[in-house]
C-alpha cells in the first residue's frame, strides 16, 4: 500500500510539473502572438512598398549582417511572411565552389542582384570578406585589403545606378549569443542552426569586435551607410527593422496614423556605433585602431 501511494504521488508530482510547463509554454505562445501582432500594420507597409517598386521598375537590396545568433533569419521570416514571393528573394550563400574562388569577388553576389521591381534580401553578403573570413583564416590578407579598398566604389555603383541599398548590422551582446546558442544546442528543433563557425563564435568574440569596428570605419560611405540594429530583444529589433526598410523609400499610400520614428535604444547609426566603440576602448585603456 505503502509503495502505491508513493507512485501515486509520483504520478502526481509528474502531471503537475508538465501542466506548469504547458501552461508556461501557452504563456509565451500568447506573448509571440502579441508581438506578432503588432508586427501587422508594418507588414501591410512591405506590401505596399513592394507594389511601389515594382510600379517604377526600383530594385532593392537589403543586407543582413551581424554576429551568430543576431536574430537575422527571424528577422527576416517576419519582414516576407506576407510578401509576394514572385518579387522578392532570399539570399544566403554557402561556401563558393572552386571555380568562384577564381572570379572577381563580389561575381557570385552580383549573380543575385534584383532586377527592376524586385527585392533582394541577403542573409550575410559579400560583407563575408570583412568579417568571417579574416576571422578564420578563409581569405588571405591581401585579399582582405582589396576587399576594403573597394566595397565603397562597388556600393556607389550600385546606388548610382538606381538600386537602393539598405546595410543593416545586427548587434548582439556576448551573454545573449551565449544564452541563444545554449538553446540551439538543446532544442532539437533549433539544433540543426549550430554550425562549427558558430561553435567558435564565443572564443573569437574580440576579433569579431575588432573586424566590426574597421568594417563600419572603412564602408560607412555617404551612398551606402550602416545601420546598428540592437537585437538582444528579438521583437524590438523585428520591428525597427521594418520600420527602417521601410522609411528608406518614399512610397504611396503610406499610413501615416502609425509611428515611424525608431527606437533609438534599437537603431543607431553606424557613425554613432563607431564612437560608442571608441569609448569603450577608452575607457577600457585599450588602444584605438
């Protein structure tokens, strides 16, 4: 009798901690929900940028760059949830084939720029070189110097051209990485995200700091300027984020009931980034690069 009351309680015990975990997990459904929500009026805004662009033959690219785990994929599921996917495209190149590696270097992104009318959303871009590959070892430092010295003249182009260019840099802090990538590692569903690069992104935190600061110092330009986007706080950053795309273009019937001013604890300018490093750096007693 003894024994049966213990599993009895047991049993108990059991239902009760899964009921308090269902309930937790209804719980942030209904938050996501709420965000999601609020995400709408601005998502009903693409469609209308879209059908602009498409009217005057424009075409856009946006750039999502950024630490592992920045929240740009989310991001950017959000901003084509409702899109018409005959005018826009997701970009995220793998690892170039032998034969690119013996092409011009910004060929293989080029392949993919959008045609008038159409939007192209780059998940990680020709930025690669400024960022993960010297980081890793995957270009040499020649190429690396080159890749400076003309990103800027590439861009202008670009915009010269009639393209509108948005450069959007997703800046996470090294506990919130940490904590995003814990969950990858235990979440069955999330796992498959977790590649060797992001493994190591913690360890080469500095590094990537320090390609970051030379990166906005060299391709801020006055055609194609970087925006900081704050995404410890994934729906916050969803949000400026379209807000941001969507102010970069005069477009019709634009509702103007709603907020277009942006967080200014979310979005900063990749001037007011760069001095915040330096701060930093000072305050740290680090030398400035």
């Amino acid at each position: 009798m003894t024994d049966l009351r213990h599993t009895e309680a047991d049993e108990l015990l059991e239902a009760n901690a899964r009921i308090a975990e269902l309930e937790a997990e209804r719980d942030a459904l209904l938050v996501s929900l709420h965000k999601d929500k609020l995400l709408k009026p601005f998502q009903i805004e693409l469609l209308k940028l879209q059908r602009h662009l498409e009217a005057e033959k424009t075409p856009m690219i946006v750039i999502f760059e950024g630490r592992d785990a920045s929240g740009k994929g989310g991001t950017i599921r959000r901003i084509t949830r409702y899109m018409n996917e005959k005018r826009y495209r997701v970009v995220a190149l793998g690892k170039p084939t032998e034969e690119q590696n013996s092409q011009w270097y910004f060929q293989r992104y080029v392949e993919q720029f959008p045609a008038g009318g159409e939007m192209v959303l780059f998940d990680r871009s020709w930025y690669n070189r400024a960022m993960v590959e010297p980081v890793f070892g995957f270009c040499t430092k020649k190429e690396y110097r080159d890749f400076l010295r003309g990103v800027v003249g590439f861009e202008k182009d670009i915009v010269r051209q009639g393209t509108v260019l948005v450069k959007l840099y997703f800046s996470v802090d090294k506990e919130t990485q940490k904590r995003r990538f814990e969950r990858r590692r235990n979440d069955p569903l999330r796992n498959w995200k977790l590649s060797e690069v992001d493994v190591q992104a913690q360890e080469y935190w500095d590094d990537f700091t320090e390609m970051k600061h030379r990166m906005l110092e060299r391709t801020n330009s006055g055609s194609a300027r970087w925006t900081i986007i704050r995404s410890s706080s994934k729906s916050k950053a969803r949000l400026n984020t379209m807000k941001v795309i969507l102010n970069a273009v005069e477009y019709a019937d634009r509702d103007t009931s709603l907020d277009w001013s942006t967080d200014p604890d979310v979005v900063v300018s990749g001037k007011a980034e760069l001095a915040r490093m330096d701060e930093e750096r000072d305050r740290l007693g680090r030398p400035r690069l």
